[in-house]
C-alpha cells in the first residue's frame, strides 16, 4: 500500500509538472502571436504612411512642374522683332516655310536656308526668269501660273510651269503646260491641280475686259506629261482664290465664299455657299482646323466650316486695309499689308498679328511697320517670314 501510494504522489507530480509546462509554453506561443500581429500592424501603417508621403511628394512636385510651365508660358511676352534680313535683287513676294528652308517667289524662284534666323542664305535659284507669284509646293515641286508678252505687250504664252526642288541647290524647270486663258490661282492636292482661269477680251489697245472664269483639273501624276482633265466654267463672278484639303475645295467667287466636295476629284460639287457682305475684292484665305480666315477690306472674318453645306461667319475683327496676305500658326493669325495712294504708290507697309483664342472676337494685339512691301507671310512656331518686295525677306520673331 506504501509503495502504491508513494507511486501516486510521483505521477500526480509529474502530471502537475507537466502542466505547468504547458501553460507557459501556451502562454509563450499567445506572446508571440500577438508581437507578430502587432509587428505586421507597424508595417503596414508605416508603409501606408509612406505610400502617402510619397503622393504628397509626387502632388507637390506635380503642382511645382505645373507653377514652372506657366511661369514659362508667363515669361513668353508677344513683342515682334525683326531679327533676319536679306536683300534679293528684283520684287519679292510669296513665301511658303517648309522646315528650314523658305521658298520665295518673285522674279524667279530663291531657295533660302533660314536655320539660322538671324543669317538666312540662299542656296537655290531657279533657271527662270518667269514672274514667279502665286506658288504652290507639293512634295519635290512646284507649281506656278506664268505669261509670256512680245516687245508689243501681246501675249505670246500662258499657263502653268514646273520646278523640280528634288536638289534644294539646283531647282530645275521641267515641264510647262500650255493654257488657252490666264490662269490666276492654283491649289495641289494629291495629283491634281485645280487651276482657276479668266478669260479676258481686248476692248481698246491695252484695255481688256473680263469675259468668265472657271476651274480647271489638271492631272500632274506624270511630271513630264501634265494632262488637262476638264475645265469647268463658272460664268462672269470670277475666281480670286482657291484652296484645297482633304476632300473639299474652296473658292472666293464675286463675294461668295463657296465650299465644293472634290471626293471625286475629276467631278467638283458645289455644297456650301455663304455670301461675305461688302466683301470687295478677296485676295486669299487661310484654312486651320474648322475654321476659316478671311481678310477683306478692314475685316478678318472667321467662318465655321465644321458643317461644310452650311458655312456661318461666327467672328469679325476690325485690321489694317491694304491686306495682301495671311497666315495663321497657333493662337494668332497674321496678316501683311500695303496702304497705297492714289497713285497706286505704298505709303504704309506693316504686318498685324491678330489673337484668335476668342473666334467670336479676334483682336489685333500687335503692329509692325515692315520696310519696303509686306506682301507675303508665312508663319511658323515662333517667327514668321515676310516677303517685303525690293527690300528682299523679313524674318520677325515673335516673343521676348
């Protein structure tokens, strides 16, 4: 029985003992738990903190980006300046910017490297003595209406000329295509010329009297053999300016501005017509987006073409009379211009640039007198180049 109960008493022991162990080891294990959650709470309260310091950094750096952008829009201030110029013997007139180089029409045709803006050179010349005028480039050449006169000022040729700019350094003349009237104005599009003509009849020595006009197709994807396509007459209005883009042309004819559908282009329709009131006589317009701008007299209008069958003027601002050409880049479209005498001698001569944020209301903000004949304009990013007749190309940059 001693023994029995002596055997008890170690197995109640060690049964106590053993729970004891347990316990703590329980214990322990809760321990752990509860310093892994709380260590994994840390964590991740200390990477939401993180990833929140790091939006604010990036929000403030975004703010700070943004402040510089418009402290640097700020800082462009609109002050035109003459920076480049260049004599070119005889009369210069239109101007088309293609990157670094401005081609200039006068007598004859300059190929001027303008990269530097402030010392352009030419580099090309054409082999022709052709009154070069309304031009037009497509690709690698262009285009051009001339007249040929005898000593007896008789018209001994017209019609439409070619120079290949494939060599910047030696335009070559190409190809001539003969006309059976005068052909005013041209617009390129693809493969096609679409030619404006008048035809003219002498009344009395040297005094002619205008008869009609029309538009003329002509196909150009031969450069070697042009083809006339068809000639489509538009009565006694007259054509003063077309240009075409994408599938529609576009015409100033006897006060009307007119929107033709050219998806066929050997078969123009007419769908838009819109009458421009006390309009005179209008040189040229200028298309950017889905607007047009149209000086005449002392007036920029902006027309909305968004609906081609139904053009609306949705803007008008007063500019200097004389307008003789135009181009718009960005928010500012500019105009030359040249206020004669009765002589028909310049007495003013200048460019405007005219902000057009405001389509219903476009303001000119800004006026420099331009020596010589404002003639030509074409505007690019920052400057602008002005064919400016004897006295040669003006190169005028716009911003401080």
């Amino acid at each position: 029985m001693k023994i029995r109960a002596k055997m008890y008493k170690i197995i109640l022991l060690l049964a106590v003992v053993v729970f004891l162990f347990s316990f703590i080891s329980c214990k322990d294990a809760g321990a752990q738990e509860e310093l892994e959650k709380l260590e994994t709470e840390t964590l991740e309260e200390a990477d939401s903190k993180s990833q929140e310091q790091n939006e604010q950094k990036v929000e403030e750096t975004e703010e700070v980006e943004g402040e510089e952008i418009i402290a640097e829009e700020t800082e462009k201030e609109l002050s035109p300046t003459i920076v480049g110029s260049l004599y070119i013997q005889g009369q210069t007139e239109k101007v088309i910017v293609i990157e670094n180089y401005a081609y200039v029409g006068g007598q004859g045709l300059k190929i001027i490297d303008i990269t530097d803006k402030t010392s352009p050179t030419i580099i090309g010349n054409s082999d022709t003595f052709d009154w070069v005028y309304n031009f037009q480039i497509e690709e690698d050449c262009v285009y051009f209406p001339y007249q040929e006169w005898d000593n007896d000022n008789n018209i001994i040729g017209r019609g439409l000329k070619t120079i290949d700019i494939t060599d910047r350094n030696n335009p070559i003349l190409r190809e001539t295509f003969e006309s059976d009237a005068n052909i005013e104005s041209l617009s390129v599009i693809e493969n096609y010329i679409y030619a404006t003509y008048a035809v003219w009849e002498e009344k009395e020595e040297n005094s002619f009297e205008f008869v009609k006009g029309g538009i003329k197709i002509i196909d150009v994807t031969d450069k070697d053999n042009i083809v006339e396509i068809k000639e489509i007459d538009r009565g006694q209005l007259g054509i003063s300016y077309i240009y075409s883009k994408g599938d529609y042309a576009y015409i100033f004819e006897g006060g009307n501005f007119v929107i033709l559908d050219i998806t066929d282009r050997e078969n123009p329709q007419d769908i838009g017509n819109l009458i421009i009131p006390s309009s005179g006589w209008v040189r040229n317009f200028f298309i950017e987006g889905d607007y047009v701008y149209l000086p005449s007299g002392d007036s920029l209008r902006i027309i909305d073409i968004k609906d081609k069958t139904n053009p609306t003027i949705i803007g008008r601002g007063f500019i200097k009379d004389g307008v003789s050409d135009i181009s718009v880049y960005g928010d500012y479209a500019f105009i030359t211009y040249v206020v004669r005498d009765e002589n028909y001698n310049p007495k003013e001569s200048g460019m405007q640039v005219i902000d057009i944020v405001d389509k219903t209301t476009p303001k000119v903000v800004a006026d420099i007198e331009i020596e010589g004949e404002a003639l030509g304009i074409s505007a690019e990013e920052e400057h602008v180049h002005i064919g400016a007749g004897q006295a040669g190309l003006k190169i005028v940059k716009l911003f401080n």
